[in-house]
C-alpha cells in the first residue's frame, strides 16, 4: 500500500512540476510583466515588477529594471507573484496567475542590470474564475459616471443631459458596483430608477461616459462605451436595484466634438484592461497583507 501512494505522490509532483514549466513557458514567450508583492520589505521595498529572462529546475530568474543595485538583504525573501497573462483571440480577456517563491540569490550584470532569482514554484494558479475578472470599485478608482439612453454617432454631447451622472446622483445613492473589460454594474436607489429609467427592460441600450484612475493623485482616463443591459436584479433587503450592463461598442469624441463609435476588439474596452487588472493586484495585496 505505501508503494502505491508513493507512486501516486510521485506521479503527482511529476505533473505539477510538468505544469509549472508549461505556464512560465507561455510568460517568458508573452514577455508580460510579473509583479512581486514580498511577505517582507528588503531596502524599504516590499513590491515591484519583472520580466521571466530564464527558468530551469535550479530556479526561475527574473529581470527587475527599476532597481539599481544589488543587496543581499533580498535572498530568502519569500512572497508572491502575479501575472496577467493575454488571452488567446478565440477566449477574448486574460487570465491572472499567481504563484509563491523565494529570492535565492541577486547579482547585477555589467550592464546595470539587476537579476533576481527565484525558486522554482511548486504550482502556478489561477487568481481568478472568470475569463474577464470583475472588480469591485468605487468612487476613488471610478470618480464619475454618466448614463444616456443609446446615443448615436455623430451627436452633440453638450446638447443630451444624462439620465442618470455621478456627480449628481452619487449623494442620493447611485454607486458603481463592479466594473470588467467586457461590463459593469450600477447599484440605483429604487425611486431615482423609476423615475429617470423608466419602462427599463433587459436588452436595451445604453451610452455610458466614466473615468478610471489607477491610483490616488492619478489623471483620470475617460472612456465612452455602448452597453446593452443584461441583468437587472432587484435587492429584497435594501431599496436598490442591480443593473448588469454588457459593453458592445466602444467611442470617443471627435475634433468637431461628436461621439465616435467604434467596434470591439476581443470583446473589451481598449485601454481599460490595465485598469481592471492594477485594481485586481491591488486587492490581492491588500488580501495577503491582512492574512
């Protein structure tokens, strides 16, 4: 019988490892970028981003850019690593991976460079269920919403006030729920819904204008999508309703300050997945820092 569980242990660890190498295959190909979030700070900092140069079974070495110098206060600092792989054109989004290691040695080449080298993992997991993560945000990383009735292109914006903006309506109970690269959610007080969105049924379409920041003091990036609203769920506790919106098409405004549709590409807004995906670490820091 222990002969059959070694075996089966050692089968196992042969198909983890197979794995491993496998997923830091498609990163070192992808050139992505990983972010290092330590358990402890060396030289004040505790998180920073790298490049995959190499991997082998010795270790995983990485290529940390923004630091200058070596320093061995870096080797047995354990953390974790996360990484926003592309997705393939057939899946549309990414797919966030993460996985844990320690810092075995460091050594800056004759180039300035600083190389950082990891054990190798044991496993490399997924962060995420979904193909398109959705965050929960509020009003510090998406500081103003607008919402129009489906506007077409070629209108002036100046001349179509909105049914529903943030910058009225937020103090009254409007909040953004959740937010992805393919949709949102909007949280709306039960009578500002049946009084600015009347007759609202699943299906229809709807113009929405917000900004994104990624971190606090950040320029704000706006960004116009069309939606087709796919959920509207009524809560039984509180005096909100739920509404799911599905981005279809994404726009901007024009030299002569007229909207501009323009198709999707892979299903999601262009530019917004940096967002989603900085926001996402953000919580997983803060997850692993209240562990």
């Amino acid at each position: 019988m222990c002969a059959l569980w070694n075996d089966a242990d050692a089968e196992d660890a042969t198909t983890k490892r197979k794995q491993v190498h496998e997923n830091l295959g498609v990163i070192l190909d992808q050139r992505v970028k990983l972010n290092l979030v330590f358990d402890e700070a060396a030289a004040g900092i505790k998180d920073l981003s790298a490049t995959l140069v190499d991997y082998n079974e010795l270790g995983v070495t990485v290529e940390a850019t923004s630091l200058e110098g070596a320093s061995s206060s870096w080797e047995g600092r354990g953390g974790s690593c996360f990484i926003m792989l592309q997705g393939r054109e057939s899946e549309g989004g990414g797919q966030l991976l993460t996985f844990s290691s320690t810092v075995q040695s460091m050594k800056k080449q004759s180039s300035g460079v600083v190389l950082l080298v990891l054990t190798l993992p044991e496993s490399i997991k997924s962060a995420q269920r979904r193909r398109s993560v959705r965050v929960i945000v509020d009003e510090t990383k998406v500081p103003l919403i607008k919402l129009w009735n489906e506007l077409p292109p070629g209108v002036i914006i100046a001349t179509r006030s909105p049914l529903l903006n943030s910058e009225r309506d937020a103090k009254r109970g409007l909040r953004l729920s959740n937010i992805s690269a393919k949709g949102l959610g909007l949280l709306v007080p039960k009578v500002m819904m049946h009084k600015a969105l009347i007759g609202l049924r699943k299906g229809a379409g709807f113009s929405i204008y917000f900004t994104a920041v990624s971190q606090v003091k950040s320029p704000a990036t706006p960004f116009w999508v069309n939606t087709t609203l796919r959920n509207i769920l009524e809560s039984k506790t509180k005096d909100e309703v739920g509404l799911g919106f599905e981005f279809v098409a994404e726009g901007g405004l024009n030299e002569h300050n007229k909207l501009v549709w323009c198709p999707l590409k892979l299903d999601e807004v262009s530019g917004l997945g940096k967002f989603i995906f900085k926001w996402n670490l953000d919580y997983y820091r803060e997850k692993l820092a209240n562990e």
